[in-house]
C-alpha cells in the first residue's frame, strides 16, 4: 500500500485506541467543526452529542460563533486562551464554564484542534466538548481517552475537510452549505469504521476488520438516510479482512459512490436497483463494483470530478490506496469499479 502522505497503520499499533473509539458512546462527546476562512469563524458542523449537552437545535447554530455558550459567570482568561490559541493556529485545551440554551451552566471540558493546509494555514477548527460532571470520574484516563480520540479523528476528518476547503473547490461551489449537510454521513462511516475495530480488537483471533461486514452497515446507513421508494439495493460483500486505514479509505469510497448514485441515477424514474459488490482478486487485493440501472452519466460529465468536493475526495482516497477506478457508461445505467492492490491478509507488510 502506498501514498507517501498517508502512514499506513496496523491493528497491533492501534491498540490503545480501543478506549478511545468508545469515546464516542461513552463519553458523550460533541463535536464542533468551525471554519475561520470566514469572518468571526462560525460553526459548520455540530454532532447530535452538541445539541443533547446544549440544548441548542443544529439548525440555530450553524453560522454562529461559539460565543453563545458563555455568560456572565465564564472566566475571562478560559476567553483569553482560546482566543489566543485560535488566533495564532494552536491546539488548546480549557475546562471553561459554559451554559445550555435553557440558561443552565455546565463545565465543558473543550479542546479545539486546528486542521491544517500544506502551508500550515488552519482550513478548520475542530473541537471536542465534554461535559464535567461530579459524579463521573474524570480521571487521567479519561483525558488520554480524550487525547487519542482527538488525534484519530482529526486525522481521518482531515481526509475530508482538506477536500472541501481546497481553493480550486471553493471556486467552483455554487452550494457549499451542501457539502456540510453531507458531514453527518462522512462521520457516520468514520464512526462505524471505528465500531468494528474495537469489535476486531476484541477477537484475539482477527488480524483486521471484517471488511464485509463494516461495508454492509456503511451501505445500509447511506440507503437508510438517502435512498428513497422503489429503489432496490443488492449485496454481496465477500468476507475479507483489512487494516483501520485502508478500511477507513474504502468504506468513504463506498459511502461517496452510493450517495452519488441516490442523488444522481434516478432522477425521473420511479424505480431502478443498485447493486454492490466486492469480490477478492486472485493476485491479490480486493475489486469493489457499484452499478446501477438509472438514467447513466451524461457523456460530457466527468466523474469522479476534481471539481467537486465528492469527486476530489474520491481521487485522494483512491491515491492513498494506490487504487484504480474505471467508470463504464451503458445504455442503461453506470458501472464504477474500483480495483484496490491490497492482499487482505497480508497485514504484516502494511505500515512496514
């Protein structure tokens, strides 16, 4: 597995991350992505865990900056530090009391990351809130908990968001608020990749995660969500097993081509099916097939596009698997293929 930007990882040196995975649960973690290429740096993106701690609705923090959760009791110098740290690009961590939309306080354990361009310019902050309370037990390892599940989500979110804030992206827009409605599905799949590395890792006997059953739940998800009536979905997902990184890269492929296809293939028809393969290659490595029946690519579309943030996305995931994608149009419908050079079992070479 190649792509020099991205270190390929094995399950053996992941281990620690078990507990940190779980952090999404059990902790009860919100996460807030805020972008400061726009004036006073307004919220983009909260989780569902932001509106249970807040008791602000998504819908009436999306634009706003994140100043609407301190009053009258919030200490200045938590303000200043934040403030400090945002502006020069820092990393910060602060217990700083805020308050619900109700007017009741809480101390919110928050640690805002910066996700850098290859300048080193933040494109986005994101930041993870923790409500403190005193009958948990917010010991050490709770904060390396924290600390983890920081460091692996900001990574795997950096994969998207370097995309979306890209300057050749940006230009080309005409919705962007589209492509932050699309974040929910991106960290459901980053989540539910998550979910089966902790279950890998709870079965001594597994060297990686059961590709075929983490794509299944990634494919239900986005049909769940995205699908509509009429529209058939077929699958057969050989059972293979792969490392968290080329897992993680995949699965965004699967969700990206399948929520392409919903969106797209249908449009007029009353009904169509999409059907979802992924069978093993006998050099090696693993053959992932979507087609459907729909109205097909138009022939002067070209995709996967640069030119979109999907499109672009899919390109820098396929460049981190070292994997091929082939597009045939027919009379009825589309068929993409993605050929990825991975020996499934083979792990002991990948990350070497």
């Amino acid at each position: 597995m190649a792509g020099a930007a991205v270190k390929s990882r094995r399950l053996s040196s992941v281990l620690d991350e078990r507990s940190a995975m779980a952090g999404f649960s059990r902790l009860s973690l919100a996460i807030v992505i805020t972008n400061p290429q726009v004036p006073d740096n307004p919220i983009v993106y909260v989780n569902d865990a932001f509106e249970r701690i807040t008791g602000y609705a998504r819908s009436s923090v999306i634009g706003r900056n994140c100043r609407f959760l301190q009053g009258e009791r919030t200490r200045k110098t938590d303000v200043d530090r934040i403030r400090t740290a945002v502006e020069n690009g820092r990393e910060v961590s602060v217990d700083i009391l805020n308050y619900r939309a109700s007017g009741q306080p809480f101390l919110n354990r928050l640690t805002i990351a910066p996700i850098l361009d290859e300048q080193g310019n933040p494109l986005y902050f994101l930041g993870f809130q923790k409500e403190l309370r005193e009958d948990e037990d917010e010991s050490v390892s709770n904060d390396t908990i924290l600390d983890l599940l920081l460091g692996r989500v900001h990574g795997d979110l950096g994969l998207i968001l370097r995309n979306i804030a890209h300057p050749d992206i940006r230009e080309n827009l005409t919705e962007p608020m589209t492509e932050i409605e699309a974040m929910p599905r991106r960290l459901d799949c980053i989540q539910l990749v998550y979910e089966e590395m902790q279950k890998a890792d709870r079965e001594l006997d597994r060297a990686g995660l059961d590709l075929g059953a983490l794509l299944s739940r990634i494919a239900a998800n986005v049909t769940h969500h995205e699908s509509r009536p009429g529209i058939r979905v077929v699958q057969q997902f050989e059972q293979m097993e792969v490392g968290l990184d080329d897992a993680l890269r995949i699965a965004l492929i699967l969700s990206e081509t399948l929520s392409n296809a919903f969106s797209h293939a249908f449009v007029g028809l009353d009904s169509g099916f999409v059907d979802l393969r992924v069978t093993k290659l006998a050099a090696g490595g693993l053959r992932l097939i979507l087609s459907d029946d729909g109205v097909g690519i138009p022939a002067k579309i070209d995709w996967p596009s640069n030119n979109t943030v999907g499109g672009r996305l899919i390109a820098s995931l396929l460049d981190g698997l070292d994997a091929t994608i082939n597009v045939a149009r027919g009379a009825a419908g589309t068929v993409v293929m993605v050929d990825v050079p991975v020996h499934p079992h083979d792990l002991a070479k990948k990350g070497a």
